[in-house]
C-alpha cells in the first residue's frame, strides 16, 4: 500500500498548481469576439468602466489562464464536490460511476486515514481495488471546467447535470450559479447567451455598487470574506490591464 501511495503522489505534482482541471475544446474565433463586442456593448450600455466585464469572464471562466484573452459563452465548470464518508466498498464504486458521468476528471481519495491526492478515475479505481475490506471511504471530486464546442454540446452537459439533480455548477461567459438562475429564468440553458448571462450578473454587480466603489463591488460580488474577495481583485485587476492592449472590432 505504501508503495502505491508514493506513486500517486508523484502523479499528483501535475496537479499541484491548481484544484481545477479544464478539458480543452476548439474555440471558433466567429463566436468568442461577437461574446466579446456583447460585454463590450453592455458595458457602455450600463456604464461599467470600459473591459471590466471582459476582465471578470477571462478571470471566472479561466480562459484568461491558458493565454486566451477572449471570452467563451459555452463553459461550464463543476463546482468542488466535497464528498461523504462511504463504509461500503461497492457504494464506493457507485459514487465513482456518478461523478464520472457528471464530468468530473480529478479526485482525492481518504482511505482508512491514508491520503491519496490528484487521482484519475482509472487510478482511483485501481485503488479501490486493492480495499475490498476497507472501513471507511472518502472521495472527494476536484472542480472541473468544460470548454465546450458549441451551444448544443453545452445543453447536452447540462441536461445530465440536471438528470442527476446536480446544483453544484456554473453556466455562461459570467459564469452564473446553477441555483441563481433557476429563479431567474425558466431554462438554464438561456444563459449561455452572452447577452443573457452577462445582463444577470450584471444586475447583481450593480446591485452591490450603490454602496461601494466598482472595485470594491467586485470583490463583494465574488465573495464577502475579505480574504477571498481581496485575491479576487486582484486577478480581476491584473486581467484588466491585460485586456486594454486587445482591439475589438
């Protein structure tokens, strides 16, 4: 057992920069800068300081991270699952079928007090194999962003999600919380029009401005612990001076 740990360790130090996987997808240049000119109108529109908008979507949907700096209306991103403790080796197994089907790639796994980091789903089953007579199970699944081809491949994730009765995503170019916009609209897959994601995050930022600076309803907006807000910022600001050298046309 101990060998098998060390090796899994050393699989994990490829992930050891970052909790999220995103799976890549062939971006259409067509479709990411007209989702560009839509925040770009938008932001005029309701007078929001000029690439602001731009800025918060590289940042949410993490494009901005893979050095691309124009927005994708098609991302969706698997919230972190927690996991729970499982005493049965064969429910085991289930809630690894479950989070697989849901899209999850990257998982970390307590074992009977033994920790096991940044797993696959094959490595993680391989495991699990070897702890038929395991007491207690923990798996935990990391965030996972999707950076789908197209709106039809977007729809067809979040009708599984759906099926499932999963809430624990983000839809859109903003992206938005699966639960926020059950009560704002009457089909979540609305929201991966650019115009109609960014118009409900952009209610929500506004909302928070009455009584704060723009910078200061961005860190609010993200998060109210001052810690997390703080670092947001500061991505959100490091993105924007990034986002002022782009031309839109």
């Amino acid at each position: 057992m101990k060998k098998l740990r060390v090796c899994y360790l050393v699989l994990s130090f490829m992930f050891a920069c970052g909790s999220s996987y995103a799976t890549t997808a062939v971006f259409s240049e067509s479709v990411s800068k007209d989702c560009l000119r839509t925040i770009k109108r938008m932001e005029l529109k309701e007078g929001i300081p000029n690439g602001l908008l731009h800025s918060i979507s590289l940042v949410e949907t993490n494009i901005g991270q893979t050095g691309k700096y124009y927005p994708w209306p098609y991302t969706i991103r698997l919230d972190r699952y927690k996991g729970k403790v499982i005493t049965d080796i064969d429910l085991a197994f289930e809630e690894l079928d479950l989070l697989v089907d849901l899209g999850f790639k990257n998982f970390d796994l307590l074992l009977n007090g033994q920790k096991y980091y940044s797993l696959s789903s094959s490595n993680l089953e391989d495991v699990l194999n070897t702890a038929t007579d395991a007491e207690t199970i923990h798996i935990s699944a990391r965030s996972t962003i999707k950076y789908l081809k197209n709106q039809q491949e977007a729809e067809k994730v979040i009708t599984n999600l759906e099926s499932h009765n999963w809430t624990h995503f983000k839809v859109g170019v903003m992206q938005l919380s699966y639960n926020s916009l059950k009560t704002e609209l009457n089909d979540v897959s609305e929201a991966l029009n650019p115009y109609t994601n960014t118009g409900i995050m952009i209610k929500q930022l506004k909302k928070i401005r009455r009584q704060h600076t723009w910078w200061e309803a961005v860190g609010k907006y993200h998060s109210k612990q001052k810690t997390k807000a703080k670092r947001y910022v500061k991505n959100v600001w490091s993105m924007y001076q990034r986002v002022h050298k782009i031309r839109v046309r």
